[in-house]
C-alpha cells in the first residue's frame, strides 16, 4: 500500500484487464475520455475498471450506469471511467469504487496537493474498524468524502476526517413483471452465488410441504453459477449476464435469507432485494437490518422468521395472483423513487457540490478557478 506508485501491482493485472473488457467498451470508454479533455465541466474519474460486463459487480451497479446519467443531464460535471493508477491525471474528482487498495498513499498524497477531490465509494460492506483494514483506512483518512451503499454502513466511518452521505444502489433492471394471471405453475425464484446458496435450501421442505397443500405446481428456481440441472422441487438454472433480467421477471415471486447474525450480510447493501421489487416481484426475505431499510412489510413485500412464517406468506403469494400484483406493483414503484438512477446521480452530484464547497470554505486563499 504504501509502496512506490511506479511499481503498483494493479500494473500486473493490466493484461487481465484488457482481455475482460470487450472491444465496445473500449470504444466507448474511449470516446468518454475524449468528450472529458474536450468539455470545459468539471473532470470526475470512476473507477477502477477491474471486471469486464460478465458480472454485475461495482462496474455493473455503481460505474456504468452513474457515468452515463451524469453525463446526459449534468452542465458542471462531465465523467469517465479509469483503469489504473496511471490514468489518474487531468481530473478534478476522483471516485474510487470499492478497489481502494490498489492505489498507494503516495499517490494519494500526490493527488491531494494537486487539489484532486478524492471520494471513495463503499459498495459492500467494509469494517474500517477490522485491525486486518489498516492499510485500507490508512487510504480512507486521506479521501474528503465517502458515499456509503447503505445507511447502516455510516457508523463505520464516522471516525475519519471526510464527510460521509448515504447515496443508495440504483436501479439496473430494464425488464420487469406485468402480468399476474393465475397459472398452472408459480415459479419462486433465488438469484445468487452458489456460495451463498445454502441458508435457501431451508426453504425446500416448507415449499414441498406447499406443493402438496395447494393447486398449483410449485417450482423452486435457482439461478445461480452452476450447471443447469432438476432435483425435484429445485430446478438449478445457469447465470448468465446475458438472462438475469429476463428469467428473474418470468418469476412469480423472490426470496432471500440472510443469516441474522452474520454483521457483513446485515450491513450489506439490499441490492438483491432492490433488483427483485424492480423486476416487479414480491418478495419474501428474512429480513437483514438493510432489508428492513427497503420493504413495509405487507404493503411492498413479506418478512419471515419461522417455518410457519415462511410458510404462511408464501402460501397467501401462490394462492392469490391479485395479492402477487398488488405487492409487486407496490415494491417496483417504491425502489424506483428511491433508487432509480436519476435520483442516485443526483445524489451524487449534490455530494459533489457540497464537497467542492467545504473545501473552498476550508481553504480561503484558493485562487478560486475551480468553478
């Protein structure tokens, strides 16, 4: 971390990085960086760009999409996107997204007495307070702003120098439900890694229970990073960027578990659940602490604790297809006032503009050409 920048290992990693971005994103980035030396805006950079677009990680949810609003509405901020520690010249803003630890501290310093506004943007959950996060804090102290993904993330970094505002995760669905007729077959579906998949295999017994109890057929769809295959109730089916969207607004209703004493999942970000009210579904979770951020339980979605809990809003889901379109109706509208993309970059620009303020009141004998 806080070895030579010349020598930074993100340098090791550029042939990756080349092979995962596809030849159209090169294109585009390519033209974004030209608009950015040719428009008198201000200069913001995002990044880095360490994923090609076969995920839906920090680029899919915080970079992309943010990069491309801003600059379709915005007259002071014009934005692009950076690979590496090299291509960090020339900006007025820097947003480090998620990947702070690829960038030394003499580099940070550097752009620092350039006049450089420096913002990190927390995605996931980060523990600053971990003794393994030294370094990782080291970064931190030295940015003017943090943008946290979740309200609950604030108190983490309350302790550091820079302002912190909760700006949430937006709104990446294009495709979702519009249609909640009743059908011979409900289809509950879970989207994630297969890591995470095993707190949802709880739900097996509850939803074979369910398939006996009730008309329809019932089927338990996994979309996760594994092969396709059946076993019973559950039908595995292969993740794909290319389906996300559409197999999830084929669905009738989402669930998710988080595990309630696990203090990472609690504080993540609710993306899976934001992405499950977007596609138009009504969901059932646990809930985590940021889920309940998210869901008014009986009006835009369903909380459940118990076999008997689970059981009881999944039934009354299955059974009645104008309860499904009420909460799903109910849940889309909500995330999308709260988290559709052009109330994010606001949210963005509004920070923006507030730190360029508070710097300009600490340092009274700037020179002013900073607009």
């Amino acid at each position: 971390m806080t070895g030579q920048p010349d020598r930074h290992p993100m340098k090791s990693v550029k042939p990756l990085i080349r092979w995962l971005l596809q030849p159209g994103d090169i294109i585009r980035y390519g033209r974004a960086r030209i608009g950015r030396r040719c428009s008198r805006r201000l200069k913001v950079g995002f990044g880095p760009i360490r994923t090609g677009r076969r995920t839906l990680s920090a680029r899919h949810w915080h970079i992309d999409p943010v990069i491309s609003q801003i600059n379709r509405t915005s007259d002071t901020y014009r934005c692009d996107a950076f690979l590496a520690p090299s291509r960090l010249r020339g900006y007025d803003l820097v947003v480090f997204t998620r990947f702070l630890h690829f960038f030394g501290l003499d580099l940070l310093d550097r752009l620092k007495e350039e006049g450089v506004v420096l913002i990190y943007r927390a995605t996931d959950y980060h523990p600053v307070r971990d003794g393994g996060m030294t370094e990782h804090r080291a970064a931190l102290e030295r940015m003017d702003g943090i943008l946290v993904s979740n309200p609950l993330q604030e108190e983490d970094y309350r302790d550091l120098p820079a302002a912190v505002k909760y700006v949430g995760s937006p709104v990446i669905n294009s495709l979702f439900r519009t249609e909640y007729r009743r059908q011979e077959r409900v289809t509950i579906i879970w989207q994630g890694y297969s890591v995470n998949l095993e707190p949802m295999l709880k739900l097996r017994p509850i939803l074979e229970r369910l398939a006996g109890d009730t008309g329809p057929g019932i089927r338990f769809l996994v979309h996760t990073n594994l092969p396709s295959r059946r076993d019973g109730i559950i039908h595995y089916r292969k993740w794909r960027l290319g389906n996300w969207q559409k197999v999830l607004a084929d669905a009738d209703i989402a669930v998710v578990i988080k595990p309630p004493g696990d203090d990472y999942q609690q504080k993540k970000p609710p993306s899976k659940v934001i992405s499950y009210m977007a596609a138009g579904l009504p969901v059932v979770c646990t809930p985590s602490a940021s889920d309940r951020l998210v869901i008014d339980p009986g009006r835009t979605g369903f909380f459940a604790h118990s076999d008997e809990e689970w059981y009881a809003a999944l039934r009354s889901l299955v059974e009645d297809a104008g309860l499904r379109e009420r909460i799903g109706r109910a849940g889309r509208e909500h995330v999308l006032a709260l988290h559709g993309i052009d109330s994010v970059a606001d949210g963005y620009q509004h920070f923006f503009d507030d730190l360029r303020a508070g710097l300009r009141r600490s340092n009274p004998l700037s020179d002013g050409s900073t607009p």
